[in-house]
C-alpha cells in the first residue's frame, strides 16, 4: 500500500471515529428535541419513537408562557457572575502575574484549593451568612455565591496566559512613562484577550448551569432561575416530559450561540497578540 492511500485511510478512519464520537455527544440533544416535539402520551409511549409522530410546538409555547421570566433570570444571574468575576479576576491575575510576592505561591496554592471544595459545603454556609444579610432569594445573592466558584479559576487561567506575556512591551510601556493601571488596561488587557474570553466564557457557563446554589439560596418563587424551573417540571409519581425537554433546549441555546462567539473572538485574539508578540 502506497503511503498516499495509507494516508488517506487513515485520515478516514479519523474522521469516521471523530464522527461517532459526534454522534454519541449529540445524541442527548437530539433525544430531547425529539421528546420535547411529542405530545405527554407520546413522551410516554412503547416503543418510544425516534421521530415524534405528530410534531407539536405546544411544549414550546408552554414554556415560553410560563417560563419565560427564569430565562431572564439566569441571564442576569450569569452576566453578573461573569462581570464580577472579571472585574476582581483580571487585577488580581496581573499582580500575581508580575509582581513577586512572598505570599504568590501561597495565593496561588490557595486558589487551587477553593476548586476542590464541595458545592454543597459553601451552599450550606452562604445559606446562612446569606439570611443574616437578608440575601436570600436575591439576584445579588446568587451572583456573589457563583462567583466564588468563577473569581479563582479566571484568576488561574488568566495568570497562566499573563506569564507568558513579552517582559519587553511591559518595561517599554514604564519607559514610555505609562502607569500600573495605563498598562493593564492598553497592553496587557488586549494580549490577553483569548484567556480573558475563555475566563468569561467558563464564568458565564457555570453560573448559567448552577442549580446547587439556586437550590439552596432560594426559598420561594422570588428569583427562580432556569435550572430550577427545570427541575420544577419533574414529579414525584409523573414527569412533563415534553415541557421538560423543552425547557432544557431553550436553555442551551444561549450557550451554544456565546460558545460560538466567543470562540471566533479567541481566535482573533491569539492571532492579534501574536502579531503584536
């Protein structure tokens, strides 16, 4: 066999695996798009069919109606976690970056820790600092208790990117006269962008997906995000299967569209700090 055909083989056998592989991750998604065009018999119905019998867009309609609102405010929720997170993540990630402190492999070590706690050990202690500051069932409740979770892993991913900045352009910005401040914000912000975007991007997921906190700090109807509208649709003895699977296609498409977006952006970002590298 020649190396041309080998070659060729090969690279089909990839693209068949890659394939598959697709296929299988997609497989929940197209299951839930399926079920959530049936009716609540047909949800239920042996043998379940892979297509929906009838396609209806009353699950849809249903969930728009009712839960409309707790689209509204998950997106809040996660903007204000992701803006939070930035704010404190970016200064932090370049002092830590730049400046040589006794205490920066302590920091550092710290911030790898506070991945490994358990949600529900900080859910159950922000329950009750929360109601002593009468934070419950609050927008800014649950934006400070997701971004616990987001302030140190954009701090660890933004650091890392910041390290491998060129020293040049840092010392010639001081040359030039320019201030701590002046260079974050005009040269070490834009050459940072793509850890920047990915930080925002893992940031905004997170709190767009938590349900352990906006389990534990919600007691009432108040602010209701989508994951817990979600799981409002599941019974003790029934489940709305449709409406269910409704609910969890809408919340997936702002993820989709963000991921799409943002990924562009880091591409363009990696390619501009490179030119300027």
């Amino acid at each position: 066999m020649s190396y041309q055909r080998r070659r060729r083989l090969i690279s089909g056998l990839n693209f068949a695996v890659a394939l598959v592989i697709v296929g299988v991750m997609l497989l929940p998604l197209y299951w839930a798009v399926v079920t959530s065009l049936k009716t609540l018999h047909q949800s239920f119905a042996t043998p379940t069919a892979l297509f929906p019998p009838t396609p209806t867009l009353a699950a849809y309609s249903q969930v728009v109606h009712t839960q409309g609102g707790s689209l509204l405010t998950s997106f809040i929720i996660a903007v204000g976690a992701t803006v939070v997170s930035l704010l404190i993540s970016v200064p932090a990630a370049y002092a830590l970056a730049n400046f040589r402190f006794r205490v920066t492999w302590l920091v550092t070590l710290s911030l790898l820790v506070a991945q490994t706690i358990p949600g529900i050990v900080l859910g159950t202690s922000f329950f009750k600092i929360f109601a002593g500051l009468h934070l419950l069932n609050s927008y800014l409740g649950l934006i400070i208790a997701d971004s616990t979770y987001c302030v140190p892993f954009s701090i660890l991913v933004v650091r890392a990117f910041m390290i491998g900045l060129p020293r040049e352009l840092l010392e010639a910005a001081r040359v030039d006269g320019a201030t701590l401040l002046g260079t974050l914000l005009r040269i070490v912000i834009p050459l940072s962008r793509p850890a920047i975007l990915t930080a925002a991007l893992f940031s905004f997921l997170f709190a767009w997906g938590d349900f352990l906190f906006a389990l534990t700090l919600s007691t009432s109807n108040t602010v209701e995000p989508m994951t817990l509208s979600i799981y409002s649709y599941m019974g003790q003895y029934t489940s709305q299967w449709p409406e269910l699977m409704a609910a969890a296609v809408f919340a997936a498409i702002p993820s989709a569209i963000l991921l799409i977006l943002v990924q562009q952006g880091i591409r363009g970002g990696m390619a501009t700090a490179g030119l300027k590298g």
